[in-house]
C-alpha cells in the first residue's frame, strides 16, 4: 500500500526541481521531497503556478516582483530565485503577470 499525501495547492509557495525529484515549500518554512520531476508537478496542480526556470515553478499567490534586468523574482517571504532568459520572454508577453514586472 502507498502512502499518499494530500499537499494544499494555496501552501504551496514554490516548486524546486532535482532531476526525477521535487521539493514543494510551503508557506509555513517546510519543505518536502517528492518523487516526481516538476513538468509531472505542474501538470497535477491546481491553480496559477509560473514556470520560471527549469527548476522553479512558481505560486503566483505568493508572487511580489519579477525583475526583468536582474532575471529574478522575489516571493513574499523574501526568497529571490533565478529566472531563465526564455521564460522572462514569455512572462514579459504574458498579460497576466504583467503586473508584477519591473524593469
């Protein structure tokens, strides 16, 4: 029998991609591994998550600013992860996180 956790998508602040593995952090400081690579994540997920690199997918709930000339966004508790130059091509046509971009 496996064990299935039951993860809350609004908790959710970031996804960190390893290889065949992702670590979920949440709001509250916690992180979990789990044996599943990030495209496979962020197919299951309910909700505005933001692919901004290959290794990060984002909560746009938890989402302040995306900083074009840096190629990073800050999250709301502080955390600054890279953004890779293709994607912040496409956040910067994406109409719907034009809101949180700054040059």
């Amino acid at each position: 029998m496996k064990l299935k956790q039951i993860i809350e998508s609004g908790k959710v602040v970031y996804l960190e991609g390893a290889v065949n593995y992702s670590f979920i952090h949440f709001n509250d400081g916690t992180k979990v591994c789990i044996p599943l690579c990030i495209k496979a994540m962020q197919e299951r997920l309910p909700g505005k998550y933001i692919r901004i690199h290959k290794s990060y997918l984002v909560n746009e709930l938890y989402l302040d600013v995306i900083e074009t000339v840096a190629y990073e966004v800050t999250m709301h508790q502080g955390m600054i992860l890279p953004v890779s130059r293709r994607q912040m091509k496409r956040l910067k046509r994406d109409k719907n996180v034009t809101k949180f971009i700054r040059s």
